[in-house]
C-alpha cells in the first residue's frame, strides 16, 4: 500500500480520502477495497519518515482536511522502486512436498493428489473468469485477472507435467 | 436438475448388457469406446475404453495433453471416425453400428461440428457456408438465409456475410463455424478446440457465446488445452493415454475466489 | 439437392476458368461429331433415300442383244426384276463438250421395280417421240433443264435433237461424273432410232433381291446362267453406294475418328481435372462431410458438376453447329443445310449428346467414387519427410547448379507414377495433332508431287471428230506437253464374275505410262497389269497373282506386276498396256490420250492451247485430283488442332496446379533457405517444361507411327491404296513440338508466379493438420 500512494502522490498532492477514490477507480473490483483508517496509518508513517509532507487547509464547518505532497526523499524512493525488478511467483513448493512425499508416507496416491489440485484450480479459474465477465469495462482489472489466469494456466499445464513424468 | 456426479455417472455407464437403454436425460452416453490407429509398424492406442455420459443441457469439458487421443474420442462421437468397439447412443438412439451416409443423416440435424482450423468450405462464401447445412437438412432457401441472418447478428458477422473464408480473420471463421455448426440447432454440440488458434481476445468472444449458447440449453462436449476455455464448463473430463484420469464437476462461484486479492493470496 | 447445387455454384464459381476451358473443349467436340455425323449421313443418304423410294435392284446386270434373260427372274433371292431394257452408247453433245451416255429404252408406264423418281418434269410420254428424260445428277451436268433440247450424237456420228421431259432421280448408278456413262431414258422407238443396229443394243436387267447381303453371290450365279460370254457389265449396289458416298464419307470418317479420340481426351482431361480437384478438396470434401453430406451424396457433387459442363458444353456446341453450321464453305455447309431439315436429326444429335455426356460423366465417376471414399474426419497428415528436397537442394546450391534445373526436374519427376501419366495425358493430344499434320503433308504430296500419288497426268484429251492420227500431231505439236500416251477403258468383269472393274489400257510397250506403283514393278510385257487397291480388293487378289478377267466378251489372262496408286474410280482399276487389248484387228483405237506435261506448265493454260488448236476436235479435259475436293480436309484439320490444343491446354492448368500442389510446401523451404522468388518460379516453370518435352517426344513418336498407319488404313479403305501417307516435315513437328514446351512453360509461369508470391509462413503452415 505504501509504495501504491506515494505514486499516486508524485502525480498530484491529494488527502486520504481522494486517494481512496483514485485507487479503487483505477483498479476496480479486481482490487481489494482499501481501508480509510488503513490509508490514514500509511499516510501517517510515510509522513513521519519524510517521504512525504502534509499541510492542514481549513474548511469552513467542516473538520481541517490534510493534504499530502511527496518530498524530494519520496521521490527517490519511488524511483528506486521502479527500477528494481518485481520477484515472480514462487514455484508451490508445499504442493510439490506432498506429491513428492506422499506415495512414501502412504498417503493418497498421487494421481489423487494431481486430480484435487487440478479441481481446485479448475474452480478458481471458473471464479476467475466469472469475476472477468461481471467487471468487463475495467481494462486494468481485465489485465489482472488474465495475468492469474495465466498463473493458473501455467500450474495446470505444470500438473499435466507431473502426471506424465511421475506415473 | 439432479444432474449425476463423476461417480455415478461412471456407475450408471458400466452395464454390459446389449440391451440397456440410455437414460433418459442423456444426450450422449457411450460405452468402453475402443479406438487403435494402425500405422504401417505401429498402433497407436488413442482411445482405451472409455465411459462418457453428457446429458442434455450439460457443457462438458475434455482435456489432456497433446496425443492423449481428444481428437480421436470426438471423432469417434461424431461419427467421422469408428470406434473398434464400444457402443454409442445419441440423443437416445444407438449409433455406432450406422453405416457413413445414415451417420451424414443424423450429423445434419443432431451434431454440430466445430474444429480448430478449415472449418468452411474454402470456395464459398460465408453465407453459402452456414446455409449449405441447413439446405441439406431440408430448410427452404428463404427459411435457411432468414436462419442464418439471425446467427450472423448475434454473432457479429453481417458484414462478412459475402466474404470467403480466406478474406477472413480467424476469430471470424471461427465464429462463422460456430454458426455453421449451431444453424440447424443441434441436439449436441462437438467442438475440438475452436479456439486453439486464435489470440486471447478472439478466445474470450468465441467463449462468451459458446456460455450463451449454452445458457439457453445447448448441450456442448468441448475439447481444449486451455483450461480458460474449460473453466466455463459444467465439468472438465481428463483424458490422458486414451483413459479418462479424471471427471470432475466445477462448483458453484461462490466457492471461488470473488476477487483478485484471493487469487493473489492463492498464489502465496 | 439445393445443398448439392449451391455448393456446385460456388465450386464452378471459384473455377470459372478450367470450367469455361471444359465447356469449350466440349463444345469443340461435340460441333466436330455433330460435322461428322452429317457428313456421314449426308454421304450415304441421298442414295439410300432413293433406292428406298425406287425400290432398287440390287444387281444390274448388262447383256448382248439376243440374250435370253428370263432364266435370271427365277433365280434363288430374286425378288423383283427390272428391265431387261434395251440400252445403247450415245454421246451427249453440248457445245465442244461431250459425254458418253447410255440410252435405255423404257414405256410410258413407270417400272415397280427400280423406279425413276421423276424430280421435273414428266415421264417419257408417247405423244414425244423425241422426249428423253436425264439422271438428275447428268442433267446438272450438263446444265440441261426440263423443256430444253440435248444433242445426241450415235455410234455412226449421226446427231438427233432431243427434247428434256423431266429430270429423275436414281438409285441404279453413281451419279456423273464419278459414274460413266450418264444415263437417259426414251421411248424404244426412239432408241431403234438411235442405234438402228441390233448388234450394238444390249439388255440391261435389274434384280431386286430378298438379302441384299447376297448381291455378290446372284450376280455370279447370274454370270453363271448367262454365260459369261454374254454378260458386258455387272454392278452390285455395293458399288454404286460406295461411289456416291466416297469423297464426303472419307471426310466424315476422318471427322468421325478425330472427334471420337478428342473425346477420349476430353474424357481423360475432365478425369485429371476433376482427379486433380478432389486431390486439391480433400478438407472441403471433410468437412462436407462433417455437415451431413452422405459419400453417394459427394460422389454426386462431382458428377453433377462435370455432367453440367459436358451438357452446357454439348448445348453450346450443338447450338453453334445449328446456327454456323450451314453457313460453312463448301461440302460442310452443304451437309449441315441438309442435316438440318432431317427428321432423324433430333435422334442424332440426343444419340451424339448423350455419347459426349456420358463419357464425361464416365471420365469423373472414378475421381468422384475417390472423393465421396474421403475420410470425413480431418487427418491430412504430412507423410512425406521434406528433409529430401532441402538435402538436394543445399546440393545444387553448393555445386553451383543452376538450381531451377536440378529441382525442376526433380520436382517434374518426383513421383513417377503421377508423372507418368501427367505424360501420358498430355502425349494423346500431342499425338492427335501430329496424325493430323500427317493428314496435311499427305494433302501437300497430292497437290505437290501428284506424280507419285498416280496423278502423273493431268489433263486428258478425247478426240472426237479427227482421226488418231491428227489427234497425236496436234498433241506432240503442243510444246508443254511432255507426253501423251494414248488409253482406252472398257469394263470387264473380275473372276468370279460378280462384279465389273475398269479395264485401263494406258502407254505403249515401248512408251509405258508411268504408274505410280506402291508395290511390284511397272507393265513390260502385254500379260502383265498393275491393279489399284480397289481392283485388288475386288479380285481377292495380290501382286504376283494371275488373274482372269472378260473385257467384251474376250478373256484375258493378266499377271499382276504391281499395285499402282489409284486415287481415281475408288482404286477398282485394273490398267495393262494398250497391246494388251490387241485382239485380230491390230491395237485397238486410243479413245483418248492422258497428257503429261512439262514441269512448271499450267494445265489450264495447256487445255485452252489445245482447244483452240484442234477447233474443238479435241475433247480436253483436266484429272480430277483429290486434293482439291480434299481440300476440306485442311479446314477439319486445323479446326482439330484447335481442340487439341485446347484439350492440350486444359492438361497442362491440371498437371501445373497439381504440381504446384505437391510441391507447395517444398517450395515454402525453398525460400526460407534464400532462394529467390525467381528462382522458384523457375523450378516450377521448369518441371512442367521437362514433363512437356517428354510428353512431346513420346506424342510425336506414335504420332508419326499412328499417323502412317491410318493415313494408309484410309487409302485401303477408299481404294487408293496404302502408300500415301506423308510424314509431317522433321522441322515441322520441331517446330510444333517447341511451341507446344513454350507454351507450357507459359502457362504454368502465371499460377507458378502467384505461388511464390504467397507468404512463405503461409505456404510452411499449409500442411499442417
Ligand atoms: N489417423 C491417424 N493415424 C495414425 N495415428 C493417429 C491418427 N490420428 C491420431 N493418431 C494418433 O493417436 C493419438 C491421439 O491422437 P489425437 O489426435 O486424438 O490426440 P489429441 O489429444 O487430439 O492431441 P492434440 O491435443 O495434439 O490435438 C496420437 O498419438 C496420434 O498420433
Ligand atoms: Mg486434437
């Protein structure tokens, strides 16, 4: 969350409540809906360790509201975040155990194994493509499901693999 | 509807007796299909006795890695191809002893036929290619061209009604297959992976109106690699080696992820 | 059958060009059968319609005066008898023309038996003694018409005038001037006039028989009866048939044989084409299939699909042939004027439709049987490995080989079979337009060298009116003539007695004409003779035979020293030296002297010379030479060359598209290896040019044997003879065989050239299953 509102702050200086609004307009459903009082403790930290720096504006009857404008220390840290590769995701090692593992430990067989991986997949993708088709104008959110769908993809085939190398 | 699990319906396709009726509610229901390719040296074993049961109204989903004989079991349901032994009923009646012409017969009104790739008649147009099926089932001119300008409107192809099929993209031929094959309202729809060469986007159209399709009743046994396009089925059937390794229904969404953070949660 | 036809629509649509080339073809075809069979019927008609309606004798028979013929009309098969007429020899005299002409002497009352079929005119008429009616075809001859007068002249050189009653039809000779003398009819009076000596009237008897199969034999049996010794003349229907028939029938046979075999082409073109289609359709055929067409029902697709071009083709020929046909030149057109108004057309022309259909129909059952044998699931799998062509192909890369040439010809020769008959379909054409230029050279050695086809002649000249004597000055007075060797030709019958043949009495033993001889050696004794085919034929007999034959009751007993080329009288000539015919009273007379003249003179020129010279006492007149009523036969034979070539191109689009189709895919490594799209079109224009070439010199070769062998199996049949045959200039079957490789190689260069344009992804991927 830290790194996500302090990009949308490099765009332009906002309070909490407008960056609440701007994430869930830019990703959607697809994303979990943030917490204000979350955003309000990140705002707070991100503050404190000088990345950004707020000012209170006085409203007529209504309480102050603080508006948060990133520093020079912020947006460095920005750039460095940027630059840096994102780590991909890690193979399911803990599954993998199990198939490993099990004809030895006599558990389940492993095709079973196989089979209640590939259902559970299979029915996480089903949700998947029903999320797709009930947030089908948010080409942010399209994008994000398609990416775990790949995900899901790239298991699947892996498990056929599996099957096929460890009959 | 009751509809069986895998187990039952496993159970309920075992009889060996010759004499067993099909169950009512089954569209397709076959019984330890055998199928050897024979090459010069070799035989391949593509199908080895398998059981299937798809009932009316089910989207049924077959996947396995390439050679695990889906092509071949598909062929064998629609009667392009037959079966060493086994026996196969269609919408109630048995099928597999059908000579080649009384299979044509039955192909034009209760099976529809999608492939992955030449799917149309290369020298006519794609009107001439939807209405050829119909005029072979008997439709008049009039009703056959009437027909298909209903399938060419749902499936966003009035324009390319005049086109051949090399004018055209294959998201396109693909969708004019799917009319083809839907234009005389098949009692079961085969298709061997429709979207196997096409991008995602072309993909998720072809889905979304094969989910129509079957929204409003259409029974589908549907073969692919893309566990995308057998995420949309009722239940996703695993052939591997010829044998069906798995046969599993997909849950209701509420037992899914509703949203991306699941996914990414799943993902640890 | 709606579904069967739209997709025989779209097919035909997307093939609009091999269609049209195969509705062409058979069109071409069915106009050159439709040309034949009125040839044919035209030929033989006019005779059968009259002997039908005359109720014609089939064996006439001549006798001396004094005869007694009764004992004929109890003969065995005799069915009706004509005659016996009293007849006599008469000249018909017009201007300086004049004609022999036999008078018959009939009542007023038309004869049951051998009819005169009374075309203008009226029947003789007693109130007119001085009436004569004419043979119809003597009357156009001699441009005398009903009501005008004819000069004729008797044996004693006495001249009457007679009066043209009526021109008749009949079926009881040849028509003039193939068949002399022409005939006229009068009043026995009036013949007692003509010929006031008995001695010189004869008896001539028509028998009409129950099997006119048995002709021969009750001519004999009637020679037999008579005795031979009182027997002149004897003709069986037979032989008047094959006279009025012979130039158009020859015509229609050659007509008739080409248009057969360029239907089998045809047949074996439409079999490649639809062969190579299916070859081509095989997905389409599936998927076809996948929709609900039966097997029966894609057979179907290809039958009716050709069954319609053949009948669009026949349509559009028998249309064109309809509509042109009468206005074609010369015997064509005639024949077709009179095909047209015949009620048996309409049967002819369905027979002659249903043939050329049917054959198509025929040629694509085994292509369409293969089609509707298509698996309908879709497993076209790649069973070739491509390593082969690329291995040869780096080869001829490395070795710096033109690499056209090296893969052309391996392209071109890949798979034999299929190659071999690629050359085999494409050599029948070829072979087909190198037997009709040997038609052509023939037709040239007539026309250039007549001298060896037995035409050494070229005019004759009569003398009528002057004595030998003055008739041989005037002759050797004249400057372009070579030659002149004095003849005289009577009729005499053959062994066996059956028939009558011309006895030709020609050149001198010390001045011997100059036969043409197929065979044997020239006359050098007064017992030797050389005999055309006809005669042969006639005579069941060969050179080296002895043979016996009765010219004016006086037997001789002749060697046959050779077989001459007889483009004249249907071969039935038997030709000996003039001595040959001595008898007590010395040589007989020249009744005329056949001319030879100097090389370069012009036989027109010579004749009006010698006309005026002789003030009209010299009767000149030029040889008839084939090739000129033959001439016609130039037309029918470039008008079959076009077929053929057509039939030929039609080949050559199926043997390059399935070419191209083998080879696709190679062709897609092709060019991913870095040949150019030059180069690649130049290996396929190459392969089609090689499969040409040996198509050509295969062709060519039977061709040219083909080609002798019908040209003489032709003359046979006519009587001239085997020895006729020309063979097609070595530079003009040269010349055609290049042009035949060019073209090829031109036509394969357009759909060679739109191959290589494709993508080479496109052309990699579509093999792919
Ligand atoms: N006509 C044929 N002749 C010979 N062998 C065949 C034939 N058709 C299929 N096979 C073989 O049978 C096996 C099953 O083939 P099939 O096409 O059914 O597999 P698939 O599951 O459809 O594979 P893919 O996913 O690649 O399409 C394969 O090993 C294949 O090589
Ligand atoms: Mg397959």
């Amino acid at each position: 969350m830290r790194l996500p509102l302090l990009a949308l702050l490099a765009k332009e200086p906002a309070h909490g409540y407008e960056l609440k609004q701007a994430l869930e307009q830019t990703f959607g459903a697809a994303y979990p809906q943030p917490n204000i009082g979350q955003i309000y403790v990140t705002l707070g930290r991100l503050e404190k360790n000088g990345l950004i720096k707020g000012q209170d504006i006085d409203q007529s009857n209504r309480p102050n509201k603080r508006v948060y404008e990133i520093t020079d220390a912020g947006r460095e840290e920005l750039a460095a975040w940027f630059a840096e590769p994102t780590e991909g995701p890690r193979v399911r090692d803990e599954f993998f155990m199990k198939l490993v593992l099990a004809p030895g430990a006599g558990g389940s067989d492993r095709l079973a194994l196989i089979n209640t991986q590939r259902r559970h997949y299979l029915n996480v993708m089903r949700g998947l493509s029903r999320l797709a088709a009930q947030d089908r104008d948010n080409r942010v959110a399209q994008l994000l499901i398609e990416g775990a769908m790949l995900h899901l993809q790239a298991d699947l085939d892996w498990l056929e693999r599996c099957q096929e190398e460890l009959d | 509807m009751s509809r069986s699990g895998p187990d039952t319906a496993r159970v309920a396709a075992t009889p060996d007796a010759d004499h067993v009726l099909p169950p009512a509610e089954a569209m397709l229901w076959a019984q330890d299909l055998v199928k050897t390719h024979r090459g010069a040296e070799t035989a391949t074993h593509a199908v080895r006795h398998v059981d299937l049961r798809v009932d009316r109204g089910e989207f049924v989903a077959i996947m396995g890695p390439s050679g695990a004989g889906k092509s071949t079991l598909l062929h064998l349901l629609g009667g392009l191809d037959r079966p060493d032994s086994g026996r196969i009923w269609l919408d109630g009646q048995r099928v597999d002893g059908l000579s080649e012409a009384r299979w044509s017969l039955l192909r034009r009104r209760t099976v529809g036929i999608v492939f992955q790739f030449f799917n149309l008649v290369t020298n006519m147009t794609a009107a001439d290619n939807v209405e050829l099926p119909a005029l072979l089932a008997g439709m008049s001119p009039r009703q056959a061209r009437a027909r298909r300008e209903e399938l060419f409107a749902e499936l966003d192809l009035e324009d390319r009604a005049r086109s051949t099929p090399a004018a055209l993209s294959g998201g396109e031929q693909q969708r004019v297959a799917l009319a083809r094959a839907l234009v005389n309202e098949p009692g079961l729809l085969l298709a061997d992976e429709p979207t196997g060469n096409l991008d995602s986007r072309n993909t998720r159209d072809v889905l979304r109106l094969l989910a129509r399709y079957h929204a409003s009743g259409q029974t589908i046994l549907l073969v692919t690699h893309d566990a995308r396009v057998a995420s949309g089925a009722d239940r996703v059937i695993s052939l591997f080696d010829g044998e069906i390794a798995d046969d599993t229904a997909l849950h209701a969404p509420a037992d899914g992820p509703t949203t991306v953070a699941d996914v990414l949660r799943l993902k640890g | 059958m709606r579904a069967l036809l739209r997709w025989v629509r779209a097919d035909l649509r997307a093939h609009r060009g091999q269609a049209a080339l195969m509705v062409l073809v058979t069109a071409v075809i069915a106009v050159s059968l439709i040309l034949a069979n009125a040839l044919l019927r035209d030929a033989a008609n006019p005779w059968q319609r009259i002997f039908l309606q005359s109720r014609g004798a089939h064996v006439w028979i001549h006798v001396r005066s004094g005869a007694d013929t009764a004992p004929l009309t109890r003969l065995d098969g005799v069915t009706g008898v004509a005659g016996p007429y009293s007849t006599a020899s008469a000249d018909l005299v017009r201007g300086a023309e004049k004609v022999s002409l036999e008078l018959r002497a009939a009542g007023p009352q038309l004869p049951s038996v051998a009819r005169p079929l009374v075309r203008s005119g009226r029947w003789l008429d007693p109130a007119r003694s001085d009436g004569i009616v004419l043979e119809s075809s003597l009357a156009r001859a001699m441009r005398a018409d009903v009501g005008g007068t004819v000069t004729v002249r008797a044996r004693d050189g006495a001249t009457r005038t007679m009066r043209v009653l009526g021109v008749a039809d009949s079926a009881d000779q040849g028509s003039y001037p193939d068949w002399t003398p022409g005939l006229g009819w009068v009043l026995p009076t009036a013949l007692d006039r003509v010929e006031p000596d008995p001695a010189h009237i004869q008896q001539a008897i028509g028998l009409r028989l129950r099997d006119p199969g048995s002709a021969d034999f009750t001519a004999q049996q009637a020679v037999t009866t008579l005795g031979s010794g009182q027997v002149t003349q004897v003709t069986t229907w037979q032989q008047v048939r094959s006279a009025m028939g012979q130039d158009n029938r020859l015509l229609g046979l050659l007509l008739g044989v080409f248009g057969l075999v360029a239907l089998v082409a045809a047949a074996l073109a439409t079999a490649g084409a639809a062969g190579g289609r299916v070859l081509a359709q095989v997905r389409d055929i599936a998927m076809l299939k996948t929709v609900g067409f039966t097997p029966a029902q894609v057979v179907r697709l290809f039958l009716y699909e050709h069954t319609a071009l053949a009948l669009a083709g026949m349509a559009l020929g028998a249309g064109a042939a309809s509509l042109f046909g009468p206005l074609l030149p010369g015997a064509l057109g005639e024949a077709m004027g009179v095909w047209q108004a015949e009620p048996a057309r309409a049967g002819a022309l369905a027979a002659t439709g249903a043939g050329v259909v049917l054959s198509i129909a025929l040629a694509t059952a085994l292509p369409a049987w293969r089609a509707g044998r298509i698996p309908a699931a879709p497993t076209v799998r790649a069973d070739r490995p491509a390593s082969g062509i690329s291995r040869l192909a780096r080869l001829a890369l490395l070795l710096k080989l033109p690499p056209a040439l090296a893969l052309g010809s391996r392209a071109a020769f890949h798979r034999p079979l299929r190659a071999g008959l690629t050359v085999a379909r494409l050599a029948i054409p070829i072979m087909m337009i190198t037997v009709a230029l040997g038609s052509w050279a023939t037709l040239d050695g007539f026309q250039d060298h007549p001298r060896q086809l037995g035409l050494a002649a070229s005019l004759t000249a009569r003398p009528s009116g002057i004595d030998d004597a003055a008739a041989r000055r005037l002759l050797t007075e004249q400057p372009a003539v070579a030659a002149a060797y004095p003849g005289a030709e009577i009729p005499a019958l053959v062994p066996g007695e059956t028939t009558t043949i011309t006895l030709r009495a020609l050149g001198t033993a010390d001045h011997p004409y100059p036969f043409a001889l197929a065979a044997g050696h020239l006359i050098r004794d007064e017992d030797e003779a050389v005999a055309g085919q006809g005669a042969l034929n006639l005579m069941h007999a060969k050179v080296g035979e002895w043979v016996r034959v009765t010219a004016g009751g006086t037997p001789h007993i002749l060697h046959i020293v050779g077989r001459d080329i007889e483009p004249d009288h249907n071969g039935e000539m038997l030709s000996v030296d003039l001595g040959a015919l001595a008898g007590p009273g010395g040589t007989p007379k020249a009744q005329y002297y056949a001319l030879v003249l100097r090389p370069g003179a012009n036989p027109t020129a010579v004749r009006t010379d010698l006309l005026a010279a002789s003030h009209g006492r010299l009767d000149v007149r030029p040889v008839a030479n084939p090739a000129a009523q033959l001439g016609l036969v130039r037309v029918v034979v470039v008008g079959l060359v076009g077929v053929l070539t057509l039939i030929g191109l039609a080949e050559l689009v199926t043997a390059t598209a399935s070419g191209l189709r083998d080879h696709v895919r190679d062709l897609g490594v092709l060019r991913a290896m870095g040949l150019t799209p030059r180069q690649v079109t130049a290996i396929i224009v190459t392969s089609t040019a090689l499969l040409t070439t040996a198509a050509v010199l295969a062709g060519t070769g039977l061709g040219v044997l083909l080609s002798n062998r019908l040209i003489n199996m032709e003359g046979q049949a006519s009587g001239v003879g085997a020895g006729i045959a020309r063979m097609p200039a070595p530079e003009t079957l040269l010349m055609a065989g290049a042009v035949a490789v060019a073209v090829a190689a031109c036509v394969s260069v357009v759909p060679a050239t739109r191959a290589t344009r494709a993508r080479i992804t496109a052309a990699l991927s579509a093999n792919r299953t």
